[in-house]
C-alpha cells in the first residue's frame, strides 16, 4: 500500500514537472520552428529554410542593436560589478544600525517599478542638460545594477574570516595586497554571480532603456518593441533563436566544466 502511495505520488510530480517546462518552454519551441518556416504567417508552415538568419545577418539595424546591447551590457556590468563590491565591503565594515539603513536603501531601487526609475533618470539627465543617447543608457544600467551586485557579495563577506585579513596585514602585507590575496579569493563566486546577474539584466532591460536611450539609438529590446507596432519581421525570430542557444551554450558550460574538472 505504501509502495503504491508512493508510487502515485512519484506519477503525479513527475506530470506536474513535465507540466510545467512545457508551460515554459513550448513559446520558445514555437518561436524556433517559425524562425525556419519559409512563411511569414505564424499559423501556416511554409517550408524549411534559413532565409531569416540570412536577413539577420545581413540587417544592418538589428547588428548594430545587437552591438549596443552587447556593449551596453559588459559595460554596465563590469562597472556596477567593481562599484558594487567596493560599496558591499565598505557596507560590511559599517556598524549594525548604519548597515541596516543602507541595506534598507539598497533594496529600494529593486522593489521600485522600472516604470519609475526610467522616469525618474530621465528626468534626472534632462534637468542637467545631459543629451539623451547611448552614455546615459550606461549610467543608467550602471546605476540599477549595482543593488544587484551589492546583495550578491554581501553574503560571501558574511561568510570570510575577518582575521586571516588582519593576520595578513600584520605579517607585513599592504593592504591592498592582502585584499587580493586573502578577501578577493573567498567573495569571487558571489562578485561572478553579482557580475552575471548585472549582465542579464541589462540585457533583458526595456522600461529604463526607453526612457533613457533618446533618437537615433536602439537595442534589441527596443528595436522589438518598434517591430511590435508594425508587425514582427521572422528575423526577429531567428535572432531571438540565436540569443536562446548562445544562453543555454553558455549555462551548460558553466555547469558542467566544474564537474569535469572534479572527476579529473
């Protein structure tokens, strides 16, 4: 009976979690079927063909989209990254109440509405005279990428020894070598998380961009958006394809190369 019990129980989990990546992931198994359908009808099959990635390729708006999202996302992220860990270790270091207060600011710009950063930035740059373009897209990834960086490292410095630090110092090592040498190691995995995190999302970014990105530039998001108003090209799809392989390449390395690693 019990057997039995478990047995149901193990069915329905397993139907529930089959259920689920269907649900999630049958939308982006459409989008790569049609980004080889040789129609542009979302309901009839055309045929096979790689008519679309050619038209990608060869699409000088979505290249330079794709560039400035790229760039925008390194970028913003390696410099809300180095920012981010300076301000976490310097959080660390505060006494309880001031960090409670600043943790508590911290997280403000993550529960606010992207609706009313974008805004708010946009306002911000105008009421300096800053001319709405590609730098004031940067300052603006940069500025709501570092709370997520912040709350990443956060945790690892939790975690370091706050001696082994002191012992270095006192056996001799500047401070900024027994940093690198001591700290840095021990907070790496939550400065890559903090790093990645910042990458995605100022990749995945609309609301911010939009608001901040002024004439004459576009990202892959916004260029979306305006193709949305006028009718979604199938090149759209077979980019939206490339990004979804390039991504799930990437996580199947970064997965898997540690388990290599560990059974060598």
């Amino acid at each position: 009976m019990k057997k039995t019990k478990a047995t149901i129980r193990q069915a329905v989990e397993n139907f529930y979690l089959v259920f689920i990546m269907i649900f999630l992931y049958a939308p982006i198994a459409t989008l790569m079927v049609l980004s080889f359908s040789n129609s542009k009808s979302r309901t009839q099959w055309g045929g096979f063909t790689l008519r679309w990635y050619g038209e990608m390729f060869q699409s000088a708006t979505i290249i330079n989209a794709l560039e400035n999202t790229l760039v925008i996302a390194f970028a913003s992220a390696a410099i809300a990254t180095v920012i981010g860990t300076a301000a976490a270790i310097a959080i660390s270091s505060m006494k309880p109440v001031p960090r409670t207060i600043i943790m508590g600011i911290t997280n403000i710009p993550m529960l606010n509405a992207d609706i009313v950063t974008g805004i708010s930035l946009m306002l911000a740059f105008i009421a300096f005279g800053i001319s709405l373009g590609f730098n004031t897209i940067l300052i603006s990834h940069i500025t709501f990428n570092i709370p997520y960086v912040i709350l990443s490292v956060m945790p690892k410095l939790k975690q370091t020894n706050k001696s082994v630090y002191e012992a270095a110092m006192d056996l001799g090592a500047p401070p900024v070598y027994a940093f690198f040498r001591v700290v840095f190691p021990d907070i790496l995995p939550g400065v890559l998380s903090g790093f990645l995190l910042a990458f995605t999302m100022s990749l995945d970014d609309f609301i911010i961009t939009h608001f901040t990105k002024g004439a004459g530039i576009n990202t892959l998001s916004t260029l979306i958006y305006s193709e949305v108003r006028r009718g979604i090209k199938p090149s759209m799809y077979a980019l939206s394809t490339v990004i979804f392989v390039a991504v799930l390449a990437l996580l199947v390395i970064i997965n898997f190369a540690p388990r290599k690693k560990g059974e060598k």
